[in-house]
C-alpha cells in the first residue's frame, strides 16, 4: 500500500498521464497501485510549448477511450501555463488538481503554496524532478544553455540570450528546495544549495507534503481540490481561485 496511506475500499480504475518532473513521486506513492492500468509519462520540456503539451496530451486522452475497464483519465499536472487548458473529456472524465504548477502539488495544497509566494516573493522553487532534468537556475544550467544556443547562433548572440537568461533570474534570491522523500532527495538537496551558491542566493530545503498527490493518484478526489470534467466536456481555466471550471469544447 501507498505509504501512509489507508484505504477503505478499492480505488477506481484509471489511466494515469504525468509530467516526467514527478516520476520518482508517483513511483514511490503508487508503487503497488494495481488501479492505474495505464500510464502516460510526458516529457519536463512541454512546460516551454503549452500548445504542443496540450497537443500531446489531448492524443493521449483520446487513445484512453479505446480502454474499457476504467472509470477516469487523471492527469498529473496543474494549468503549467495554460497547457491544459481546452483539453476535452472523451469517453471517460478527466481529473486534474487545482494548481497553477506543480510546486502546488509538492506543497501539499494550493492555500499553502500562495501563502508562501506571499510570504517570500523573490523565491524560486526547486525540486528532485527539476533539478535532474538542469531546468533550474545555476551554473550548469547556464552552461548547458550555451551549448544548447551555440548550435543555432553565433557567438555574439549566443551571449546576449545567456545573460538575458540570466538576468530574468534576478527578481530571486532565495531558493526553496521542495521533496517528498524519493531517494534521491538528499542528493537533489545538496544540488540546489550548491546552485544558490553559485548565485549568491540563500538556501531554504522545505519539507513538502504527499497528500494532494497521493488522493489524487488514489481516487481520493473532492470537488475543493480536484476538478473533474465529465466525457464531452472541455478543460477551462477560471479566474477565480478554482483554477479550473468545465464547459462545453
């Protein structure tokens, strides 16, 4: 069973589409979940297309519809710039978190995550999942950004998109490493401190808490937290605190 986690009766069968930033999460909180008979695992660069994301999402909802025996296609994901925004419910309902991104998930609740934005409005949020993919702020990340923008630009350019990068980084100062007890936290701990290191930010390792995860991996889905959209609907996202609301395609 999912650690700390007690089940009264047996979870709904789905199929599971999630972000590659939490696949050492779901691996640790639904490594005997025989529920999920399906999974999805999609690629941390989508956050940088919200059109191809929601592109390759929607063609994973639709190749659902061929399973039978399920009763929701949950995505592992927050509107991450409105990338899920217009997804349509096939055959079977969608079920999403009400989050903005997923630090909102590593928190445990959105309340808890914009009470920390408001109390620290130049942090940066790091965790496992980034760091691996060097999707973060820091030395490397700059360095494998060069390489990167060094096969399409000039030299010239190449530094003036490096320290345009860089700059952006300037409204922080306080890096926030975020984990739910994967194996690897500890490593990842040390990796972001070493990155505000290298910028001259302080360090801040914040425990997160598992529980909007794992209820959303387990079926545990009330309507406060979670935003359901039943076969033929669309995706919305809502201005107010919801996040998500339904409607027609």
């Amino acid at each position: 069973m999912a650690q700390g986690l007690k089940i009264t009766s047996s979870p709904e069968r789905i199929a599971l589409l999630y972000c590659s930033v939490f696949e050492d999460e779901i691996a640790l909180y639904a490594a005997d979940a025989d529920h999920i008979v399906a999974r999805s695992k999609f690629d941390i660069g989508l956050h940088d297309r919200p059109d191809s994301m929601r592109a390759k999402l929607q063609a994973a909802v639709d190749e659902c519809d061929a399973i039978d025996d399920i009763a929701a296609v949950v995505l592992v994901y927050g509107l991450c710039g409105r990338g899920t925004a217009g997804l349509r419910a096939g055959r079977h309902k969608l079920v999403i978190t009400r989050a903005h991104d997923c630090m909102t998930l590593f928190m445990g609740s959105k309340e808890r995550y914009a009470a920390k934005q408001a109390a620290c409005p130049n942090c940066y949020f790091y965790t496992p999942g980034w760091n691996r993919a060097r999707r973060v702020p820091g030395p490397e990340r700059l360095a494998a950004l060069r390489e990167e923008l060094a096969q399409r630009f000039d030299a010239d350019e190449v530094d003036y998109l490096v320290e345009t990068e860089r700059a952006a980084w300037a409204a922080h100062g306080h890096a926030v490493y975020l984990e739910l007890g994967t194996a690897d936290a500890a490593k990842e701990a040390d990796y972001a401190r070493r990155c505000a290191d290298g910028l001259g930010w302080t360090f801040e390792h914040m425990a997160g808490d598992p529980t909007l995860l794992r209820d959303l991996l387990w079926g545990r889905w009330d309507d406060a937290r979670y935003q359901t959209i039943e076969p033929s609907q669309s995706l919305l996202h809502s201005v107010n605190t919801g996040i998500f609301k339904s409607g027609k395609p």
